[in-house]
C-alpha cells in the first residue's frame, strides 16, 4: 500500500524589496519550512569575514585582541562566498587558509601625523580582491554625517604619534560557527491573520462605541469609514495578535464582534541583510541551501534501504 503524499508546492509574492530588506509572503505550506527557511538565512548561508588578524605595529588605545574582534565584525561583500571555498575543505593550501581560493588578503596601515585625531576606518582596508570589501553603508549625498565624504566603521582613533599596521585574512564561513558570517541582521515571520467584522453586531453599535472599539486596538488595525461611518481593515498585517479587540468586544457585551485568527499555510517574511548580500540573493542562498540538505536527507534514506535491503553488498558498493 503507497504511502500518502503530503507534497506541497509553495508560493512566494513579493511585497517589498530593497538591497538590504525584503518582505515577502510565503503560502501553501506550514510552519516547519518557514522556520527551516529563517534558520538557514540566519545560521547557514555563507559570507566572508576577517578571521585570522597579524598586527605589525599597535600603539593605538586598544590591544590587538579588540582590534582583531572590531575588523571580524565589519560586513564585507560576499557575493562570491557561495562558489569559495572553506578554509578546511581546501585542497590548493592543505587547509592552511590562505590561498586565492578560500581566503581574501587585507592590509591596515595608518598613522596620525598632527594634532587632529585621525579616524580609522574600514575605507583603510585594502583588499587583494575588489569583489571583497568592506561594506559602505553611507549614501552619496552624505547624509546623516558631518562632512560630504562618505566613512566607514570606525576601527580606532589615532592621537599624534600612534601608528596601527596588520595583515588581515578573510575567510568563508557561516553563522552557525560564529556571528560575524550571518548575513542577516534580523530575519522574521509572523503567521498571516484573517479579520472578518460581524457587520450585523457592528451595526448595532453607536458611533461612540465604534471609536471606543477602533482606539482600542494598538496597532491602528481598523477605522471609521467617514461617509458611511462603517468600521473597516485598515491593514491586517498590522495586527499584532494581541486580542486587545477582541478583550474591547467583550467588555462590551459583543462576543464575536469580530473575528481573528491566523492562517496556518501563509506566512508574512520580512528580512534585513548586514549588507553582505542583498537580501535577495539571501533568500535565495538560503534556498539552495535548504533543498542540498532535504536531497542529503533523502540520499541518506536511500542508503539505509539499501543497507537493509542488500546488508553488506549495499556497504561494499559505497566503499564502507
């Protein structure tokens, strides 16, 4: 007797998409692959990240273990982490971590010269490749900062006299291992709610009793139509299921004024990228990701019925 089927196809819509923020809705399936999807984008989807710091010279305010831990923590670009290779896994450097294949060279050198203090920043960062540097995250114009010029994540200050050199390795690697490779700065999602008004029981109400019942809410969910003075959804998605309505029509006598419950096929996904990767290709890595572990997954079960169908031939035949 076949077993049941409980094959899905989900949809994705897409709301809103920025370099480094996406919202998108995800339908047709449960919670166990939405969370398996937020999972992956924030722990398994590589980047590129300072690992391995050598400071030449350091007569700056902090020691070098604080500036090690300030450089691993600057977003570079990745968008080739996906096709490098990690550090371990490398063949062309036995695994020592520094070749063009699984590593990106940087260099810091910096001394202030006069009485100003000199800011040094990740725009001090050179790097041996150009697809791998430090994320800029001011815009053209400059706005939000001092002067005109575009600046960088302050490494140190540097008073007159002090001087920092080092050499700076770059490797691939993911957040499961360590922060400073997750790609993502928050990924969420909230189940989509369904709001359905008892527009009989609302009719009942006076106009009074309608704005009572639309103040309660925190979110602002709902309003007051001007021209038909009708309670209306202003936004579902604002609904923080919070059930301060539902707590407001009860207290007034209206059980079932309205009703609110959550979709359990369709969630609402909002993502925001360090800068790394656009959220996008974030999406989208964790994607590909996903489907390599369900496909080892899959392998795995096959190779246990072949173990249990062939015994020590099926071993044989995988080299155990």
């Amino acid at each position: 007797m076949e077993g049941k089927s409980y094959q899905r196809f989900p949809k994705v819509k897409i709301r809103d998409l920025r370099d480094d923020y996406a919202k998108f809705d995800l339908r047709d399936t449960d919670a166990s692959v939405a969370n398996a999807l937020r999972r992956v984008m924030i722990a398994e989807v590589p980047t590129i990240a300072i690992d391995l710091v050598e400071i030449e010279v350091n007569s700056t305010v902090l020691n070098d273990e604080f500036i090690a831990h300030r450089l691993g923590l600057i977003p570079l670009t990745s968008d080739r982490a996906m096709s490098m290779r990690f550090s371990r896994d490398c063949d062309a450097c036995d695994g020592d971590g520094q070749c063009e294949f699984c590593s990106v060279e940087f260099h810091l050198r910096a001394k202030c010269i006069n009485d100003q203090t000199l800011d040094v920043t990740s725009k001090d960062l050179y790097s041996s490749d150009h697809t791998v540097v430090p994320v800029d995250f001011s815009d053209a114009s400059g706005a939000g900062f001092d002067t005109p010029e575009p600046r960088g994540i302050i490494i140190v200050k540097l008073r007159r006299g002090q001087e920092l050199r080092l050499r700076a390795i770059a490797r691939k690697g993911i957040g499961k291992d360590h922060a400073k490779w997750s790609p993502a700065a928050t990924v969420t999602f909230m189940y989509e709610p369904e709001i359905h008004i008892n527009e009989d029981m609302m009719g009942s109400l006076t106009l009074e009793e309608k704005r009572s019942f639309v103040e309660s809410s925190p979110t602002k969910v709902f309003d007051i139509n001007p021209t038909t003075q009708q309670v209306y959804v202003t936004d579902r998605e604002l609904y923080a299921y919070d059930d301060e309505v539902l707590k407001k029509a009860e207290s007034m006598g209206k059980p079932g004024l309205v009703e609110i419950y959550a979709k359990e096929d369709s969630f609402v996904f909002t993502v925001e990228s360090t800068g790394a990767i656009k959220a996008s290709q974030l999406v989208l890595n964790a994607i590909e990701i996903l489907k390599q572990k369900l496909d080892a997954v899959r392998l795995s079960e096959d190779t246990v019925e072949a173990d249990e169908q062939f015994g020590e031939l099926g071993a044989h035949m995988r080299g155990g």
